[in-house]
C-alpha cells in the first residue's frame, strides 16, 4: 500500500485507511464539518426519466443481488447541496432532451457524473470486501487496482475543489447519437478496467475513465467512420464491445504526478511508453474479440462461430468496420 498511501496530495484518500464503512463523505473524507447524508446512487431523476421503480436488481462481484432501490454513497450534506445536486441538475436536464442535450455537455461534465456513479459502484464493492474480511490485510485486491481506484476518486475531487489536468485529459469519452429514440434505460459496467456505457432515448456513452484518452485514440478510425451518424443498437453494442475489449487489453496503469500549488491540485500525466517497449495495447485477437461480441449482442442471438466464420473478418454491422489490425 505504501506507493498509495505516501503520496502526500492534500486531497482526500479514502484508500488509505479504507474508508468504506459509510462514516465520511465518499469524495471529501472529513473536509467539511456538515453531517454526512446517504445518496441514492442512482438518482431517483433517472429511474423516473427512464420509467423505473427503482425494484430492478443488479448483481455485485461477491454475487449478492440488491435492488437499485437500496444502493447508496454517503456524502456530506454541503458537498451534496454544492455540488453534487447542481451535477445532477446538469445532466438531468441534457438526458430529457436526449442527444440534443447530452452532446452540449463537457467531457468534463460526463467524466463527473459516470465517474461518481461508477466510483459508486466501488465504494459499494468495498464496502462488501471489508464486511467480510473485516480486516484491510486481508482485502484481496492489487495494488495496481487500488491505485487506479484511488487515482479517479482524487480525479472526481474536481467537484469541490480546484484540480487542473496539465496538457492531458484522463479519459476518454464517446458520445454518439442513436437510431431509436425510444431506447429504454440501461448501462454495463467493468469495475476493473473502469469502463462503462449507458444508452437511453436517442444517445449512448461510452467511457473509459482512466486511460488519458488512448481507447479513443485506438479507435479513432471507427469513430471519425461515424462522426454525424446515428447507430442501430447493433451497432452501438459493437462498438462499446470494440471499448471493453481494447480497455482489457491495454497493459499500463497511469500514473501521475499530483502537485497543490496555491489552492489548485495540478495533475501531469507521466509518460504511458515509460521504459517498457511492448505497445501499449496486448495484441487485438479476433477470437476474443468475437466472443465479446457474442455478450454483447445476446438480444440478437449472434454467437461465435457466426461472428467469426471468416477469422480475417469478423461479422460487423458497419459498411466499414475499421477494424483494429488483429495478432
């Protein structure tokens, strides 16, 4: 733990003494002296804009099914009225005006409100790792996991602090417009690599939160193909499957410098090549990649061997799939 615990940051790190009991605020510790609040995490505008009752059942890594009803973050109250509510407000209102809205919003905005939901889901798993280890030595899980883990909620702090990103942005963020503007409600996740996705009315995001932006990069080709299109739901399951898998196969894990000078935190990305000379992604395997396809596209009924019938080419729905060169 110490690489975590050393960096002496000013900000908060709620992985140093593992603050995951719900005590203190989830993304200002002990800042503020105002009493500390539970959250919904997921906030009761979306389950109303997206017609749910809030009963709908998702489930955690040690394979306990809660209903989204009973997730919550603790946060204090002035944070929450500060900042966070003015958030939610934001994005509230550019998700009722679909992709019109949500594509006005900042990366920055986005990277906000996917980060707390998704850092909401870790606080959570957390929370459930320590119940049952009931001490941090025991708590099976890397080091390189809690750094990155650590490094997004320091990130998130730009909430209610001032935090500049110097010459890089840590995420990268996809925005596009779907087909079907009567698409229901629903996100994925992928705690470990810390992507996620959501779709709903007429848009979809896709995000990885913790890459400085090399997933979109990766993918830039796909992405300029479809700059001004609107996708099927075909084609947006295969291009978020295209961001879960590149994700796994990126082999770093970003580190930072972190610097508070006069009242800002000012993050410098270090260099992602650092000393290793082995690419920065693990080799695109067809094969693999087909069997994400697969998952992704289980309302449709495609499986593996149709996917990848021509092992060069795998099935896709776009007239030019610009497809990562495959190993």
């Amino acid at each position: 733990m110490s690489n975590i615990v050393a960096m002496n940051t000013g900000l908060y790190n709620p992985f140093q003494h593992f603050d995951f009991l719900y005590k203190k605020c989830f993304l200002s510790g002990s800042t503020f002296n105002s009493p500390v609040i539970q959250l919904p995490l997921i906030p009761k505008w979306l389950l109303a804009q997206a017609g749910l009752t809030g009963e709908e059942q998702i489930q955690f890594l040690d394979e306990s099914i809660r209903s989204y009803n009973t997730l919550v973050i603790p946060a204090n109250s002035e944070v929450n009225e500060q900042f966070l509510i003015p958030l939610e407000h934001k994005i509230e209102q550019a998700f009722a005006k679909g992709y019109a809205g949500v594509s006005t919003l900042t990366e920055l905005e986005i990277f906000n409100w996917v980060g707390k939901f998704l850092y909401g889901f870790v606080y959570i798993e957390m929370h459930a790792a320590l119940r049952k280890e009931m001490t941090a030595d025991g708590l099976n899980m890397s080091q390189s996991l809690m750094m990155k883990f650590a490094n997004l909620n320091f990130m998130l702090q730009n909430l209610y602090t001032s935090i500049a990103f110097e010459d890089f942005t840590p995420w990268s963020i996809t925005v596009v417009k779907l087909e079907n503007k009567e698409t229901p409600f629903s996100f994925r996740d992928e705690i470990n690599t810390l992507t996620f996705s959501l779709k709903f009315k007429d848009f979809g995001i896709v995000a990885c939160l913790q890459d400085n932006g090399t997933n979109k990069r990766f993918h830039q080709e796909i992405i300029n193909e479809i700059s001004d299109k609107a996708l099927t739901a075909e084609q947006f399951e295969e291009l978020t499957a295209r961001f879960y898998y590149s994700a796994y196969l990126f082999n770093r894990l970003p580190e930072y410098t972190i610097m508070p000078v006069e009242g800002t935190t000012y993050f410098e990305a270090m260099p992602l090549r650092g000393n290793m000379s082995k690419p920065l992604f693990d080799v695109w395997q067809h094969k693999v990649y087909a069997q994400v396809l697969e998952n992704f596209w289980k309302p449709w009924g495609y499986v593996q061997f149709e996917i990848i019938k021509d092992p060069n080419n795998p099935m896709s729905f776009f007239e030019n799939p610009c497809l990562p060169t495959a190993g």
